[in-house]
C-alpha cells in the first residue's frame, strides 16, 4: 500500500468513526499497551503508515511516518553517527516512532540530553473531524503561534493520530564508560551537580538500592579523564551495555513483578527516604520508581505536596486513573483542548484521564 493509499484509508476509517460516534483506539505495534489507562474501543492499526520521510544528518533532522519503527530509525541513524538522543524506550522489537512520541517517555540519558519534547520539531496530524494538520516544521527556531507538535508528546492519541513527525537529532558519542559506586541512594543528586559542574560526560544514572550506576559518554579523552578523576568500580563494556539495556526497556529484575510499579517524577534534591517500599532511583534521583502496593492518594498527596507527582506505571490497582488528578482548573484546560482537536471524543477516550471527554 502506498503512502497516499494509507493515508486515504485511515481517514476513512476516521470519518467514519465520527459519523458513527464510535470510539477508535489507535494502536502500532501495541508495546506500552500495559502503560495508561486501558481503552475499550475500536482499533485503528497505523503500523502500515511507515517509512523515513526525509533525512538530513547535516541538518541533524529526520522525519519519518508514524509507524515505522524505532528499530528501523537507529539503524539508519547509526550508519551516520546519529542518534535519538532521548533514547526511546521500546518494550519490544516492533516499537514505533509514533508510539514513542505520543507516550513522551525517554531513557536514562533524558536529564542529560533532552526529552521527547525537546527534540520534536514538527508533527503532521489527522484530527477529530479528518482534517490533515501540519504543525511547526523541520528547524529549531520555528515559534510561530503555539507549539502544538509538542503538546502532542504524551497526549496519548487523544488529540488525534500522530501521522508524521520531524525530530531533531544528535551525534552519537564516539565512547561510553560505566562506573560503579559504594553510595546511599540520597546521594545521587549531590553527587551529578558535582560532576556536572565539573563538566563531566554523564549520560545516565540509576541506584538499585545497594549501588550507584554511573554512565559516561563523549569523546575518549573526556570519558577516560572523568574515568579517572571519579573512581568507581568500572564495568566492562559487555556487562555495561546488557545492564544500561535493562533499564531502558525495563527487563531488569526490579520491574519482573506483578505488583504496581510506581513512577514518581521529583524535583531535584528530594530524599527518596520519604518514600517507604522498594525503590529505584534514575536521573539523578529526579525518576523514582517504587515497587509493591500503595495508598495511592497519600502517596499521590506526598509527592504533589514535595512538588512533583506519582504515575500508576505497569499493573495499575482498579479504581484509580494511571495519572495523577488534575485539579479543577487545569482539567478544564485539558477538556477543551481536547474538543478543539477531537470534538466527537473519538480517539483513546479515557487513555490520559477518565473525564476527559467531559465537556
């Protein structure tokens, strides 16, 4: 099937989701369908829409069609020294580009290089009413009006269907190292401002409880300098790479249960001690993951009241949104934007907050 043909197809099936006021659930290849709230709805496969648009490695842009994989994108990348630098996690093999932008998440080296929003730079979408829309463009300075491409990164498809997106990319460092530390979990924060304003190479951070993991990327001489002045324990470039994998699609040991996962998103410098039960701590302990049950609205309470907020992330408990509330204000807000873009509520209903569709 052709581009156009894809095209055509998916807005007829839009059009006629809305003359029929059906609900569509937009799916690619389905791998952080455990992620959010669950929708009960209609699917509406954007996998064939696929394939790398344009590609500029002097320009440093890429834009690709929704559906192609994530997979397919580091490889072409990867034969220029490139690559997405807030490191899409995948889940699995078939993830896609368009999966990735909608649910805005970014791996270890977010804080460090930048997020989803960071690095997209324009977003063709196919809205509520089967209406072709473009927003910004393929540079970095187009401000004009408002910057609808990223308000579109992590709306889960309830604004409409990601159909094309631009997004900036980096070179990819030319060495890596990781390091192992003896340290409490309260120390991750003090510790990267020291590095950082000491300008070295971090790229990633987690805590497992028992030890720091700290990785380091840039050119050879700044990672062999940072290797020496920081100590640690080094890993070698096999156990590191197998380790800094499972973190960013969540194989690791810490997430193999069937207990809630919960995400925390913090403001730096927060002691992870105000948090009971079993943690993991990334991006310098600004990313908190807890392991086991909770009281979801004291915890939710403690997080909103230390200034951040707490996702139900994999095996959310029944009867609470995935999301933390919006209070009154903002929830309306999100309610007409949501009817700007999707007037007859038709695409992912309940996947970002239960009443959003409440007008």
């Amino acid at each position: 099937m052709t581009d156009a043909d894809c095209t055509k197809a998916i807005t007829a099936q839009v059009n006629s989701a809305q003359a029929d006021q059906q609900a569509l659930e937009i799916l690619g290849a389905g791998s952080k369908s455990f992620y959010a709230n669950r929708v009960t709805a209609a699917p509406l496969d954007i996998t064939a829409h696929r394939g790398i648009v344009n590609y500029e490695p002097t320009e440093l842009v890429l834009t690709a069609r929704a559906g192609t994989p994530l997979s397919e994108i580091a490889g072409v990348l990867g034969e220029q020294g490139q690559m997405l630098a807030f490191e899409p996690p995948s889940f699995c093999a078939d993830a896609t580009l368009g999966g990735a932008i909608a649910s805005g998440l970014s791996g270890p080296a977010r804080p460090y290089w930048g997020s989803v929003r960071d690095m997209v730079l324009g977003i063709q979408l196919l809205n509520g009413k089967g209406e072709l829309m473009r927003f910004g463009g393929q540079v970095m300075k187009n401000v004009a009006g408002y910057d609808v491409a990223r308000l579109n990164v992590g709306a889960l498809g309830t604004l409409g269907v990601i159909m094309e997106v631009s997004v900036k990319v980096l070179p990819a460092p030319a060495q890596h190292a990781s390091l192992v530390f003896e340290a409490p979990m309260i120390d991750c924060h003090t510790r990267s401002e020291q590095w950082l304003r000491a300008g070295r190479p971090l790229s990633a951070m987690l805590h497992d409880g028992e030890r720091l993991y700290v990785r380091l990327s840039g050119t050879e001489s700044a990672v062999a300098d940072a290797r020496t002045q920081l100590g640690g324990e080094p890993l070698d470039d096999k156990h590191a790479d197998t380790f800094w994998a499972s973190v960013h699609n969540q194989t690791h040991a810490f997430f193999a249960t069937e207990d809630p996962i919960w995400r925390l998103s913090l403001p730096p410098g927060i002691n992870p001690n105000e948090f009971d039960g079993e943690k993991l701590s990334e991006w310098s302990g600004q990313q908190l993951w807890l392991r086991g049950v909770q009281d979801a609205a004291a915890l939710r309470a403690k997080a909103a009241q230390l200034g951040g907020n707490a996702t139900a992330f994999r095996n959310k408990p029944d009867g609470i949104s995935a999301f933390q509330p919006l209070d009154a204000v903002k929830q309306q807000l999100h309610q007409r934007i949501k009817k700007s873009f999707d007037p007859h509520a038709i695409f992912n209903p309940g996947r970002l907050y239960p009443d959003l569709e409440e007008a």
